[in-house]
C-alpha cells in the first residue's frame, strides 16, 4: 500500500489547519465530521493515526467523495494518512474536508423548533416573563378551547400543520390513534403543564385520536406497559367533534374513555350511504347460530336480506368477519339498505360472522387452514341453507385480521369466493418460522400460485405504517397481484386504522366489485 503524508485541507469551521500539514490537535471527546473527495482515477483510503499511535480507518476505497465522522480517545496531535494500493498518492489527487470540530464543551443539543406559531410565541413570552407563566398559558388555553382542538394552520392546497393539545399532565401523555400507529410521545413545553405534538398532514386527513396523560409506569413485561395508556386514554376535551363508535352512543350516555376525537380537514372523504332514509324499503335482518365441534365454539350470524327478498332468485352473497362490529360499529345494514336503493348495487344479501371471543379471533383470523376450511364447508353451506338463498356469487370482507383472513380465503377456496373487499389488512403477518425473505406471507403465496379467477378491492390508510406496517404491505401485495394480472382495484385514503374509515370504504369496496363496471374475473 502506498502512503502519503502530504494533503490539501479545506476546513469549513474556524478550526485553523495548513494545508501542508496533516494534522489536527484534538482533545478528548471532540467531535469530527468531514470529508474525502477524490480528484484522480485510484480509489482511496482515509485514516487518522492518533498520538499514542492508535489508529483509526475512517474511509475506504473512496470513489468520488464519502464523508466521515469520529469522537476522539485521545489528547493531542493527530495526523490524516490517505493512501492507494496500487500507486502514490500526490496533493492533486485528493481534496479533504473537515466540515465540524465542535468540542465537548459546545455540544449542545440544539433547541427543539416549535412548529406551531401560537406555541412558539407563548414559549417567547414564558422565556422573557417566568413569573407570568400561569397566565400566559391561561390565555392560550382559553383561545385553544375557543377555537377547538387539535389547532390546525393551512400550510398551502396540500398540506396543514395539525397540533394536539393536552394540559395538566405530570409524567407524560401519549396520542391513541391519530396519524401514527406509534402512540406518539407529547412534548412538554418546558417547565410548564402544558403538552404538544405537531404533524404536517395531507389535507383530507380523516383520523380518530384519543389522549392519554400520565400513563403508569409498571412492573411488567413491555407489552402490558404498552397496552397501560388504554388505562388513562380519553377523549380530547377541547375537540368539538366526538366520534363514537357505536350505533346509539352520545355524549349523554358514553364516558370520555368510550369514545374518540375526529380530525376532518377540509378534503377528508365523504362518508356516503350512513345515514338512514326514511323513503325507501329498508332490508331485514335474521340472527342464526353455528355450532362448530371441530373448532369447539358457537357463534351467532346476522343474516342481511334486502329488501322483497325471494328465495327464488340468486342474490350476491357478502360475508363479512367481525361480524357484531359491523353491525353495531358500522351500520352496514343502513349502507346496503342505501346502496341498493339507489341502484348502485344490485341486491345483495350479507352474513356477518361473529366472532366467539377476541381470543377464537386471534385464532382464527390470521390465515387458519382449520378455520377456512369450516367457513368454506360448513358455515357457508349452513348460512345459505338456512335463509334459503342461492348465491350468484360470494364476497369475502373484512378488516385487520379480517382482511388478512379474506385474502387467505380466496387463495383457498376460489371456487367459491371469487371477490375478496380487504380493508386494511394484516399482511404483516406470517406464520412462525416463516423466512426473511417471505415475510410478506400472503403475497409470497399469490406470487408463487397460478393465477385463480378472483378480484380484489385493497385499501389501507396512509396512517397505518409504523409497527405494523400495514400500508407498506398492502401496496406489496397489491403490487403482485397485478404483476399476476389479477383485477385490482387499490385506494388510499389519508386515515387511519379503524372502523372510522372501513365505514366509508366499505362502500367504495361494494362499488368496485358489484357496481357498473365491476371487476370481472375469468375462469
């Protein structure tokens, strides 16, 4: 290896060093960051040889630049060596660069920027007059409630910055829901009671959130630790738009910790076909029960019938998992009743299938051989039998779980299924001992398959990244089924994971695969 101890350096600091010396003093914990840039054809090496002769390699085999960066061990003069393997290395055939020497004693972190004007200005004031703290918070807190919260300032036709707020917390506060699947940290401005967090978001952002302020600290393992904010999670008290999950449910007769906060900024979507219309002639609804010896449990199913409903004609059949939330959480009922109404689909039966305990869901859910085969076998043939209702094709739907389930089903049972509505499904999960590189389970399945005659509807929120990642897979999976030339209809909203938004795209779901135009598979 060829060495040279001659160099240009070009440092971008006031650190003063020549350019015919390959030093540098450092201390102790200092702070370097540069770079290398190579100005001839040889790659090059770049290492710092400290003053006990310790040496460090902060390069290597550099072609154009590469930057660096070190803490010094050591006190002292320290010298750069560049060097080639295959020829001298002259003073024209490089160029470093030392960017930062920032020492101990100025490594400061750098203050954290408040985004949100009116914060910014309170922090101002708090800063030049302490002992009115109190009343400048007052202040703000007034016009917070006034104006409603979470703040929203339009940032152009895109975006807005979108602040929550939370007042009196000790310890912490975290955000339930929202735009990130995280359950995000507030930040305390400082020394105050007074707790924020701000996101840039798109404009038709359509969340539901709820706040949760200090949070127990507990003995035990991290998962319970993370499921202890749903101890203290409420509802935004300065929000003026509650969401409630259930059918029924109001401020009169649901407690802060039983319902959400909305956020709809001013292109949100539009939630079509909930609201009941008196003028038309509504469906009705039957309750049956299946009662499974190979799985071991009972289960109720609601069995949607539209309206003048004959056992002699064929009917599309929609099965729906999580069965009672969709009837209790989304007014399906009310959505079909509308849809069908209004000539959007034709009539079309449904079965929701309940789930015997949130255990049999996580069970049965994420792609169980046992339990498809029974769904596709017995309930199935039972529901229809029992309703007297032919089917001219079947749907299967669901969310989370449920979608992840649907997917699994049409992979296994086509020729009964031919449609699979998937709202935000859990495609990031896999069975035990899966490989690495198949960890998109459901999507290695499709991909490694001869096509099979079905089509899809695929949504999932642009909020449902993060731990699950349920954004990042769908697309995966979207993207190889088309690949495959599997008919594919794919939406995005900016919302989140929850019946929130699966009440509004259910519908769009229903469009797709039984409205004019609908996806057409082929046998």
């Amino acid at each position: 290896m060829k060495k040279t101890t001659a160099c240009i350096l070009t440092f971008l600091t006031h650190t003063m060093l020549y350019a015919n010396n390959m030093t540098i003093e450092l201390k102790k914990d200092d702070f370097v960051q540069g770079k290398l840039t190579q100005l001839a054809e040889q790659p090059l090496s770049l290492s710092i040889i400290f003053q006990d002769r310790s040496t460090r390699l902060l390069a290597e085999n550099v072609f154009g630049e590469q930057g660096f960066m070190f803490k010094s061990e050591h006190n002292g003069t320290a010298t750069f060596s560049i060097s080639s393997y295959d020829q001298n290395v002259s003073d024209n055939d490089f160029k470093l660069e030392i960017e930062q020497h920032i020492p101990v004693s100025a490594q400061i972190a750098k203050p954290k920027t408040i985004e949100n004007q009116q914060l910014a200005e309170l922090s101002v004031k708090i800063a030049k007059n302490p002992e009115k703290q109190t009343a400048f918070i007052d202040n703000f807190w007034d016009k917070a409630k006034q104006a409603g919260t979470p703040l929203i300032e339009p940032l152009d036709e895109q975006q807005s910055r979108v602040t929550f707020l939370w007042r009196g917390a000790k310890q912490n506060v975290r955000i339930w829901g929202g735009v990130s699947t995280d359950h995000d940290f507030m930040e305390r401005l400082g020394e105050t009671d007074l707790w924020y967090k701000s996101y840039v978001v798109p404009n038709d952002t359509l969340i539901e959130y709820r706040l949760a302020p200090d949070i127990p600290t507990l003995p035990m393992d991290e998962y319970t630790q993370r499921r202890a904010l749903l101890s203290t999670a409420q509802a935004d008290p300065l929000n003026k738009t509650p969401y409630f999950e259930k059918i029924g449910q109001n401020l009169q007769n649901t407690d802060k910790f039983n319902y959400y906060s909305l956020v709809k900024l001013a292109k949100a979507p539009t939630l079509s076909y909930l609201l009941e219309d008196t003028n038309i002639t509504k469906g009705t609804m039957q309750e049956l029960v299946f009662d499974s010896t190979k799985l071991g449990n009972k289960r109720r199913l609601f069995a949607y019938l539209p309206a003048n409903f004959n056992t002699e004609n064929g009917y599309p059949i929609l099965y729906l998992f999580d069965g009672v939330e969709y009837t209790e959480r989304v007014p399906t009922k009310t959505i079909l009743d509308n849809m069908i109404a209004q000539k959007v689909i034709p009539p079309t039966v449904a079965i929701f299938i309940e789930n015997p305990s949130s255990e049999s869901r996580r069970m049965e859910l994420p792609a169980n051989p046992i339990f498809t085969q029974i769904l596709a076998e017995e309930i199935v043939p039972f529901a229809e039998k029992s309703i007297g209702v032919k089917a001219k094709e079947r749907i299967i739907s669901g969310s989370s779980y449920g979608g992840l389930s649907s997917a699994y089903t049409v992979l296994n049972y086509s020729h009964l299924f031919k449609k699979a509505l998937i709202l935000s499904g859990s495609f990031w999960w896999n069975p035990k001992n899966t490989p690495s590189e198949n960890s998109n389970y459901i999507a290695y399945e499709f991909a490694s398959k001869e096509k099979l005659p079905v089509c899809f509807f695929i949504s999932a929120g642009f909020y449902e990244g993060g731990r699950s990642n349920i954004l990042e897979t769908s697309r995966h999976l979207k993207d190889v089924l088309l690949a495959k030339g599997y008919p594919v209809t794919y939406m995005e909203q900016s919302t989140s994971h929850g019946y929130l938004a699966w009440q509004g795209l259910i519908s769009e779901g229903l469009k797709a695969l039984l409205g004019k135009g609908a996806c057409q598979h082929s046998d």
